[in-house]
C-alpha cells in the first residue's frame, strides 16, 4: 500500500513538470490558431473559433519556403557528413587503442564546450578570408564540424560493444577491413548512429548564431528569419512567429517521437545496446 502511493505520487510530480514544461510549447500552438487580437487579449481567450489564415500568410510570404529548405537541407547534409567522420574515427578509436585516446577523446569533446561567443569571431574572419560567407559549402562543413566530437563520443561506446571477435573471424575468413568495418560492425552500430543524428540534428536544427553571422541571404535558416521578420508595423508579429515556430517543430517532435527509444540508449553511450 505504501509502496503504490509512493510510485503514484512520483507519477504525479512526473506529469506536472511535464505539464510545466509543455505549456510554452502547448501556448505557442494555440496562438497559431488564433487572430492577433485574441492573442494579445487578456484575459487569455481559451475558448475561440481556430483561423488558418496565420499560415496561409506564412506561405504566401516571400523565402519562407527557401528557410525551411535550408534548414532541412543544412542540418541533413551537414550531420550526414558528420556521421560517416565520426564513425569512422570512433572505430579507429576502438580498435587501434593509443595511450592518448582517453586525452584526445576529451580534447575532442572539450571543441563543444567553448561558448559560441568565444569562437564566432575568428570563424566569421576565416570565412570571409576563404570566400565561404553565405554558401551552402561553408555553412554545411561549419556544422559537420562542429557536429563530430559529440557524435564521436557516441559512437565510441557502441563501438566498444561490439566484440572484436567479430572483427577477427571476419579477417580470418579473408574479409577486408573495409568489409569487416561496413558489413560486421556497421549494422550492430545502428542505433548509436540513429541517436547520433538525431542529436546533432536537433542542435543544427535550432543554430542561431553563427547561421546570422557566417551565414546570409542565401543561406538563411528558419532561426534567423524568425528574429529577422518578426517585427512588424513597429511591433511583433506574433501570428508569424506563432505559425513559423509551429512549422518548425514539427520534424524534430517527428523524428523525437519516431526514433526516442535511440536517444534513450545514445544517452547512456551504448551501455545497454543488447535492449534493442
């Protein structure tokens, strides 16, 4: 008896944090839906007649389109390319150990901890220097890059997991080591590669900064058309920015949803592989 309230009452804290937490989220949909008038009204209208002419203007306004293109396009190529990188490297990591691979695997991850401030600068130079500003090149190798060290950390613990008999008898039995790599190890790595997108993509997904800084006309993703566009007649737009921000939820919660059982073990770096 004492037992089950507790496990009731853990439930409950449980749902009313998620609760906390979605209302911002939950808020944002609705505003979608409504006219600009009933979403600044206050008291807040809860009940009211759902408009779609919040996204009819959305899409009949000009490059909104091509935002979203970029976005996608971006953040796709640019962790794709990662993912082949980092597998790769977490796979010499694995199986040619060096007494430095400890140090350099925290060197590797340390790259994400420098704030963005600190390295938007010299990047914008170097960029300007090579002529990369403003191309869809420039933009996807930025994001590569900074998409590897996280995604090598990941995949280095599933790597770990496979045993490296696998790796011997497929040696043993006249396999290349690009055979043995792509054919014997790849498929059990699938999962770490799956969290391994997922995440970097979420963080691509929702890059800000150096996408206004490096990034421009051409390349401009949907983050920066919404602080960009969202001005209006000398105020805030809010009916663009409740239906562009709508739009732009829907891959990652698709892909959150599709795939979270991934997350849930790229979380714990491939310690509990043998649950899928």
């Amino acid at each position: 008896m004492h037992k089950g309230f507790k496990t009731t009452l853990y439930h409950i804290i449980l749902w009313i944090v998620a609760l906390i937490f979605f209302a911002p989220v939950f808020w944002i949909i609705l505003s979608a839906f409504k006219t600009k008038d009933q979403i600044l009204s206050i008291p807040p209208k809860w009940f009211f007649t759902p408009t779609l002419a919040n996204f009819v203007d959305l899409f009949t306004r000009p490059n909104v389109g091509t935002y979203i293109r970029n976005s996608l396009l971006i953040s796709a190529i640019a962790v794709l390319i990662a993912l082949v990188v980092s597998f790769l490297a977490a796979y010499a990591f694995s199986r040619f150990k060096l007494k430095s691979t400890s140090l350099i695997m925290f060197f590797l991850l340390s790259i994400r901890m420098v704030p963005a401030a600190a390295s938007v600068i010299p990047v914008f130079l170097m960029y300007v220097a090579l002529g990369w500003k403003d191309t869809y090149p420039g933009m996807t190798l930025f994001y590569a890059m900074f998409s590897i060290p996280f995604s090598v950390w990941i995949l280095k613990g599933f790597v770990d997991g496979v045993s490296e008999r696998f790796d011997e008898t497929g040696l043993v039995n006249g396999g290349s080591r690009l055979h043995v790599l792509f054919d014997v190890v790849l498929p059990q790595v699938r999962p770490g590669l799956v969290a391994a997108f997922i995440f970097n993509m979420v963080f691509v997904w929702n890059e800000y900064m150096f996408n206004y800084i490096i990034g421009g006309k051409t390349t401009t993703t949907v983050p920066v058309a919404l602080v960009t566009w969202m001005l209006n007649q000398g105020g805030v737009d809010w009916t663009f920015m409740a239906s562009l921000t709508v739009v732009f939820m829907i891959p990652p919660i698709l892909a959150v949803y599709f795939f979270q059982k991934y997350l849930l073990i790229g979380m714990t770096f491939g310690t509990v592989r043998g649950e899928i």
